[in-house]
C-alpha cells in the first residue's frame, strides 16, 4: 500500500499563489482593456471636442459674417444719408436730412445690438485669434459711439425742429433773434448730451483696450476709422455742451459784445489774409446789431496808442521795417496764426481809445469774404455813390474809385459805405434770402475767408473746433507744411498763379527728408483783365513779396534754390519757419525750392507705421494745386492711404502720389508696414 506523503504547508501556499497569480492575470488583462478603451475613447473624445469646436467655429464663422454683413449694409445706408449731405458743404441742412440720419444712425444701432447677440457665445473663444478679439471690441465701442450719436441728434431735435419751423424740406432759418429761442432748446438737449458724453466715455475705455498687436490690416484700418470718428464726436459733444453759455455770450444776451472787423485786401496778401485797407465795428445786444460803423484806415484812424507803447510788439528781424513801429501791430502782421494777428490788432483798436474799446471779440473778412456776401444778397446799392454792387462788378467799382480819386481815401470810403450798406441789407432778408446768406457766410469761414477770434478762451476753442479761427496748427508729432505770401507793393494777387509740390522720402527710424517747391506764375492773359494790376494802382508791376515756409519743429534746412543768401531760419516751440525776400517778375514764372530733413515723425499703429501730413492753406488765397510724393521705406507695403491715392510707383521703394486742390485745410495719412 502506497503511502501518501503528508501535505506541506508550501503544498497549501503554491495553489493559492497559482490562483492568485491567475487572478492578478485577469486584473491586469481588464486594466489592459481599460487602458486601452481610455486611449480610444481619448482619441475619440478629442476628435469630439476638435469636431465640436470646428462646428462652433463654422457656426461662429456664419453668424460673424452674417453679423458683419447686417453691419455694412446699415453703414452703406448710414453713409449714403451723409455722403448725400455731405456732397454740397454749403447745402443747408433740411428736418428732412435730419430725420433720415436719425432713422440711420438708429437702424445701424440696431444691426450692431443684433451682430453683438450673434456673437456672444464667440467671447470665451477670443483668444483663439486676434482678429477675432479685436471684431468684437470694435463691436463693443461702435455700440457706444452709436448710442451716443443717438443721443446727440435727440438733443439738437429740439433746436433744429425749431430752427427749421417744422418744415420737412424746411431749411435752417437763423436770425441774430433767434438766438435766445436756440439757446433755451440746447439747454433742454444738455440731458441727452450728458448721455452722450457717458457712452464716449466707455467707448474711450473699449478703445483704449484695444490689442492692435497682430490684427489684419483691414481690421487695422476699421480701428482707425473708429478712434477718428470717436474724436470727432467727443469735439461736437464737447462743443454742444457748451453751447447754451457760448451762445449766450457771443449774442450778448447778458451783456452787450463789442467785434472789431477786419477788412483785409487779399489781392494785396498778407501772411494771415490782406493788407487791412478798411475796419469796423459792432455792437450786438440779445441777439440784435445794436449800432455799427465803418472807416478806411488812415495814420489817425482808428486812432493809434501813444508811441511809448511801442516796444510791447516784438517786430522780427527779418519783417518789414517800419519808421513808426506801432503801426505795425495794425496793418503788418507778419503771423499766419490770424488769432495772433487779431490779438495784436485788438490791443492797437483798444489802446488807441477807439469808440466801444475794448472790443470783445474779431472779425477778419477779405475780398473773397465780400464777394461771397455779396453772392448770397444778389446785389448792393449804395445810395450816396448811385452804384448798385454784385459779386462781378466788385473789385471793378472799387479800382475805378481808386484810379479816379484824389490819393488812398476815396475807394475806402466807398468800400466803407458799400461794407455798411452789407450790414443794412443783411438784416432786412426773407427767410430764403437768409439761408442764401448762410450758405455764403459758411462757405468763407470754411475757406478761410472769414475768421472770428475772441477774447473769451472757450469762444475761441469752439471756433477753432469749428475750423473758423484761422488759427495755424502746431507741427511737433507729425509732418506740416504751410506757405505763406506778404505782398510788398501791389494788388496783384488776384493774377498770381501759385503751386506747391512736396516730396518726402520716409527713413526707416521714421525721420524725413524734404523738399519744397513753389512756382509762381504771373501771367500777362490774366493780368490784363485784372482791374488791380493797371499802371494807377502801382509803381512797379513786378510781384516783390517776402515768402514764408512753415514745416515742422526743429527741421534743419540743408539747400536751397533760387532764394538768398539772407534767407532768415526761425525757430518756434510749434514751428520752424524760413523766410526771403522774393521776386516774381511780370508775365514770368519762378521756382523757389528748399530741401530740409525733420526729426521721426512717423509713429507706430499696432504692429505698423503712421505717417502724416498737414497741409494748411494761407488765409485770403483762393485756392493752389499741392502735388504731394511720398516715398516709403525699403521693403514697405502700404495698408492704407487717406485721400485717395493718385497714383503709385513701384520703384525701388514705394511711392504714393496725391494731388489736392487747397482750398481748405487737408491731412493725408499713410498706413504701411515696414
């Protein structure tokens, strides 16, 4: 018989390791499953997410064009509504116009509140794209500056309803008398402006936000639009705040405001206008010309301050000398600021003891200025002269007076006299003879024919706002450019062709090299149908005339052509200016020329360059050609370009060419990258 042998207590442990081993097995083939469902599920679950935000972002991408697209339709209506008003700059405004950019600007608010809502489940994802970040910032701040449109035009509803007599074709009919009326309705909008001013306030902030770093150059541009439309706004805003108080003073509905006028011969041009051959006065009272008078001016009128005043006017170096230096503060202006001018005139009329001294405010009317008055009264008689004055018969009349006088005074006092009668009529008009009126009177401010300064600091920046001061802008963070005649002898600047051409070639740090040019051309076909350039009007029919060049601070002139040697460099905190003596002889042409270079005046956009330009145009001319080239750095695109560019060269480095006609002040700007 076979013996069993005894179990061993290793015999007991082996079969339970064996099935513990076979059930560690079987876990790590299920962790093995699991592991491996979890890397397919993985993969399925980012594939998921993946297909989830394509979808998204398909769907994102619909509704943002779709929200774009609703957008630019309300902006095409919108801007059709003020291209249309727009198109005339004199065009009177009618309630009609008005309620049209009402319903625009309120549908276009609309279309931004809709694009917003199509947008919303975007913004978590604005950090996927920069271009996506910044559509919906630019939604954000357009939101505001719409709504504070919206406010602005129910503020002014009121005044503009009543301006208009609730006419819909109806067009603005503002007397001086009106004035106490307006000045109630625009303290009722103060409310709607106040609102105003807290929806710029937070699209200020939005703006400022704004991330410009890596945008696309088309939202880059979208951005600028906005940051200037926003400016623009803030100025109206800012003004129409004002207004009530502005308004009270200038109609003098407190108090009674003395103007001093300025009639500044143009064909005889000055750096901030003409030579001011006759002057006035006025006095207005609620609203009402209270009193006036016109005199020519003479060495005793108006009436001179006692020469011991004499050295309070700083006469430059280079300006014309004078026997008696304190006429110079009068009829010798050697500013093309005509705020500085006007200051300087109204401290010799007040010093001087002149009646209604001292004055409150200025009033610089040229040639052009009366011809426009005189366009929008149809015609003018003078009684004590039997002479019936239209704007084409003017400048005649009074050239005959002055061939056929006894010395300088007759035509003045015609002038004088025919100047007084202008204010008589003006204030007898109808209802469509004074939005005739209005329209001339605009026309000149705009053009710079007519320009108000007073001695009231917020008239002035409104004014000036409201580009009617005249005033010269300071050139220290971008490029400038303003010429400036001071003629020396004759009448003949009505016959003197004047153009400008401006090359620039940008530097990579942002620095300018420049050259001016200035052609004169006075031609005998126009001169001799001029009546200013006949034999009795002068003693030498060549055009003498001491030229100024302003361009930006602290610009260093390097050449020049066909100027002196004494050509004067002046150094300003806004400006640098050079100054000669020039010589245009007649039925000849010349070409002044002067190369200078500027500090970087180029700054950075984002992640691109801003180069800009002022063009400023001379008070009392007409208007000039301004051929303008510029040339961009090497290796430069152009993202942008304002006004519409000429014409474009690809040379060796990019070149854009402008040509305006200068009968206003013009920026042209240009974006590119570099």
């Amino acid at each position: 018989m076979t013996e069993t042998p005894p179990i061993q207590p290793s015999d007991l442990v082996a079969p339970i390791e064996r099935r513990s081993q076979r059930r560690h097995k079987h876990r790590h083939r299920w962790l093995r499953r699991v592991r491996r469902y979890l890397r397919n599920s993985g993969r399925v679950l980012l594939v998921t997410v993946f297909t989830a935000i394509a979808v998204l972002s398909m769907s994102g991408l619909v509704l943002t064009i779709n929200a774009q697209e609703q957008v630019e339709d309300s902006w095409q209506s919108l801007n059709r509504v003020l291209t249309n008003i727009n198109a005339n700059p004199d065009k009177e405004i009618t309630l009609a116009d008005f309620e049209r950019l009402q319903g625009s600007a309120s549908d276009f608010n609309d279309s931004l509140r809709s694009a917003r809502r199509q947008t919303i489940f975007l913004r978590p994802f604005r950090f996927l794209s920069a271009d996506l970040a910044g559509q919906l910032d630019v939604l954000d701040a357009a939101q505001e500056l719409t709504l504070a449109t919206n406010d602005i035009l129910k503020g002014v509803e009121p005044t503009l309803f009543f301006l208009t007599e609730g006419e819909e074709t109806g067009t603005v009919i503002l007397q001086l008398s009106s004035g106490e009326r307006a000045v109630e309705l625009l303290s009722l909008g103060r409310g709607q402006f106040w609102s105003a001013r807290a929806h710029l306030q937070a699209a200020q902030k939005k703006i400022e936000r704004f991330d410009l770093a890596n945008v696309s150059p088309d939202l880059l541009d979208t951005v600028n639009g906005l940051i200037k439309y926003y400016e623009q706004l803030e100025e109206i805003n800012t003004l129409l705040l004002d207004a009530p108080d502005l308004l009270t003073v200038v109609l003098g509905l407190n108090e009674t405001q003395t103007y001093l006028v300025l009639s500044q011969n143009s064909d005889e041009l000055r750096p901030s206008g003409g030579y001011i051959s006759t002057y006035g006065w006025m006095t207005i009272r609620n609203g009402r010309i209270m009193d006036y008078s016109y005199s020519p001016t003479t060495r005793t009128s108006p009436n001179p301050p006692d020469n011991r005043l004499a050295n309070e006017i700083q006469i430059p170096d280079w300006w014309i000398n004078y026997s008696q230096p304190i006429y110079a503060a009068w009829d010798s202006s050697w500013y093309a600021d005509f705020p500085s001018t006007a200051q300087m005139a109204a401290w010799f009329y007040d010093n001087g003891d002149n009646p209604n001294a001292p004055v409150d405010g200025v009033i610089g009317i040229d040639i052009i200025g009366f011809e426009y008055l005189l366009e929008g009264l149809g015609s003018v008689t003078v009684a004590e002269y039997g002479e019936t004055i239209t704007p084409k018969n003017f400048r005649e009349a009074v050239y005959h007076i002055r061939a056929e006088g006894e010395g300088d005074i007759p035509h003045k006092r015609f002038v004088a006299a025919l100047y007084q009668q202008i204010i008589t009529d003006w204030q007898n008009l109808d209802p469509q003879q004074s939005a005739n009126m209005r329209q001339v009177v605009l026309r000149a401010l705009r053009e710079k024919h007519i320009m108000v300064y007073f001695t009231d600091v917020r008239l002035n920046q409104a004014a000036d706002l409201l580009g009617w001061s005249g005033a010269q802008a300071p050139a220290t963070d971008h490029d400038y450019l303003m010429v400036a005649d001071a003629n020396l002898g004759s009448k003949s600047n009505r016959s003197i062709i004047r153009q400008l051409t401006y090359d620039v070639q940008i530097a990579p740090d942002g620095s300018l090299t420049s050259r001016t040019s200035i052609s004169y051309d006075f031609p005998a076909r126009v001169a001799e149908q001029d009546p200013a350039v006949q034999p009795e009007h002068y003693t030498d029919i060549n055009y003498h005339n001491l030229l100024q060049v302003f361009v930006p601070v602290q610009s260093s002139l390097k050449e020049t052509d066909n100027l002196p040697d004494s050509l004067a460099v002046v150094d300003t905190e806004t400006h640098t200016a050079f100054a000669a003596l020039t010589q245009v002889d007649y039925n000849e042409s010349e070409r002044f020329q002067l190369s200078y270079t500027t500090p970087s005046l180029v700054e950075s956009f984002g992640p691109y360059r801003r180069y800009r330009l002022l063009l400023q145009k001379q008070p009392g001319m007409i208007g000039e050609l301004v051929s303008v080239q510029i040339t961009l750095p090497p290796g430069a695109t152009v993202v942008s370009a304002s006004p519409e560019v000429t014409a474009t060269y690809s040379l060796e480095q990019p070149v854009l060419e402008f040509r305006v006609e200068l009968i206003t002040d013009q920026w042209i700007e240009v974006v590119y990258t570099q």
